[in-house]
C-alpha cells in the first residue's frame, strides 16, 4: 500500500476560516502585516469589517493576543498595551505593539486617540486598512472616500446636480497629518504590493517611537468588482498615480515607487469597479469628473516625483 505524506500546514498568525468575503483585501493585507510584525506581537483592534471578520465569539484567527474594544478605541487601547509592558521591562524590540483599524476608525472616530498616541511618542506600529469606506456597517462614506465614489450615503444619481456623481468631497491627507505629528516613519502602500507591505512593517518596527502605515485594501462588495481583481486593482491605483507608494523617514519623503512611463489612464483604473460607474456614461457632468480625477493622478505624480 502506498503511504502518503500530509504536507505539513504553515501555521498562520492569521489564520484561515475566517469570515472575510472571497478576494477580501484587508484580509490579505492584514496577513502580511501580521507575518511581518512576528510572533511576538500583541494586537488592539478597531471594530470593522476585519475585527468582526476574525473574531466571532468563541472563535479567534489570531495566533497572537489579540484586543478589541469599542470602534474608536484601538489607540488608545495599544497605548495601555505598551505602557504595561513598559513598566515591566518588556522593550518594544522583545514585544511589539500593533494598533490596526479601518479608514473610518482612523480618519474619522478614532482619529483623537492616534493623535494623542503619536503626541505621546509611544512606540505602537499604526497600520490603517483603507478601503474608503464604513464597509462593515454598509458601505457609508467616511472622509477616506474618493471624489466620485458611490456610497450609501452619496449615492450616485441620473440628474445634472453635482450630488449625482456620488461622493464630492476629497479624499482627507492623513499621511500629511501624521507628517504633522513628527512622526520617525509614515508609509503609504496598497495591496497590489505585498512585499513592499512587508518591507514597510519591518521599517516600521525598527524604528522607534509611533508609526503609521496606510495601506489601500479593495473591497469586493463595497467597489463592486470580482473577487480575483483584488491585487490588480490595489496595482492599478498605485500604477495610475492615485494611491502612490511612499515612505517617509524622520520627515523626509525617502522612497516612492516610479509610475510606469505609460502611465495608465485613471479611466483604466475607474471602469474596473462598481462604485464608478456612473462616471463613465456619456454626459458632461460624468466626463468632467474623469477630468478632475486624472487631474488629482497628475498632481500626485508631480508632487510626489512619481516619473
Ligand atoms: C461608536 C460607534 N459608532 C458606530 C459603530 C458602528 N460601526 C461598527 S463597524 C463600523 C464601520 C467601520 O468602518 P471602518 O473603520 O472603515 O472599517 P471597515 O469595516 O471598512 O473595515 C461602524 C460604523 C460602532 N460600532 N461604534
Ligand atoms: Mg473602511
């Protein structure tokens, strides 16, 4: 009789069997950081799409301890994590801490607390999970939201007024804001790039003092597209210029990743999803947002020498 050989399982610090949806991106995300951040790592969550996700009671994905408490919380939380560990001697290279939250966790309810938090200068990795939206409680917008987007509460409509484009409001500058605290290590990055997400956290913990990543994860039901697109379009976002790639240090802007020299139209980016569709119909008020939207690509692409 021939003896077969179970492969043996890698065991996950995010484990398989959660509830995420299929081609979930904050999902995939979230693994990365957590490989990257190791073992020895203690977690404050925010509530959202991926505490509910991983958490349903009795059960947990997490192979590492693993805190939620309220949706605004998870600062404020990690900022207890780290002080207890402090004051018994538990340095941040031996334990580390990581606060991790959903855009509208960070930009918006939470905000307050990660301001006091990087204020305090304490020494907590932040990794916000941005899929420009309240996604969990139903695709609400939050100030992460993109120009044009459609939401539940901007929804897209057929007539002339501005409201029918979905969202008119620009996508907030937390990485600006973050710059605004002094903080030693910022960094921007999407899904499309699970090895810069890696090389970020590690940066991130070897520096010390607070740290944000920013992280744009796409979300299958909220942006409407098929659940094998997730990385191509985390890709496409940077590739277009809309979502670049950076990395600060002690303040300065010290990397980018270069769009491609034929730089893909945001058109490319925009007809791949749902939420935007609206703005690809043959009206002027849709065709002028297309403008106005390549127009925020070709001012990142300056701005940030993306060429
Ligand atoms: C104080 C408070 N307000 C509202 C809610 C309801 N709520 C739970 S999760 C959520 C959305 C979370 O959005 P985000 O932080 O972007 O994470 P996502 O689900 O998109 O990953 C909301 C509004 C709550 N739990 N607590
Ligand atoms: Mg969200």
């Amino acid at each position: 009789m021939p003896t077969t050989t179970k492969p043996k399982s890698k065991k996950h610090l995010l484990a398989s069997g959660h509830r995420a949806c299929a081609g979930c991106g904050q999902l995939i995300a979230a693994r990365t950081v957590i490989e990257a951040m190791g073992p020895n790592t203690v977690i404050a969550n925010g509530t959202g799409c991926l505490e509910v996700t991983t958490s349903p009671y009795p059960e947990s994905s997490w192979g590492v301890p693993w805190i939620h408490s309220l949706f605004e919380n998870a600062a404020a939380v990690a900022s207890g994590v780290r002080a207890a560990l402090d004051s018994k001697g538990v340095k941040g290279k031996k334990t580390r801490v990581l606060a991790q939250g959903g855009d509208g966790g960070t930009f918006d309810i939470g905000f307050g607390l990660i301001s006091g938090m990087w204020e305090r200068g304490e020494d907590i990795t932040y990794v916000c999970y941005d899929n420009e939206a309240y996604a969990n409680t139903g695709m609400q917008a939050s100030t992460a939201t993109p120009w044009g987007s459609s939401t539940t509460t901007t929804p897209s409509g057929s007539g002339k007024s501005i409201d029918a484009i979905g969202s008119h409001l620009r996508k907030k500058d937390i990485v600006a804001i973050a710059l605004a605290h002094r903080l030693n290590y910022v960094a921007q990055t999407t899904v499309g790039y699970l090895e810069d997400i890696k090389a970020k956290v590690k940066k991130a913990i070897e520096t010390p003092g607070p740290s944000y990543i920013q992280i744009m994860v796409p979300c299958v039901p909220g942006w409407k597209f098929p659940p094998d697109q997730t990385l191509q379009i985390g890709k496409l976002a940077a590739q277009t210029g809309l979502y670049p790639l950076l990395e600060y240090e002690n303040g300065e802007l010290t990397n980018v990743m270069k769009v491609p020299t034929k730089t893909p139209k945001v058109d490319n980016y925009l007809k791949a999803q749902g939420r935007f569709k609206h703005l690809l119909e043959n009206n002027k008020l849709a065709k002028e947002q297309i403008k106005y939207i390549q127009q925020i690509a070709n001012d990142n692409i300056k701005k940030y020498g993306l060429k």
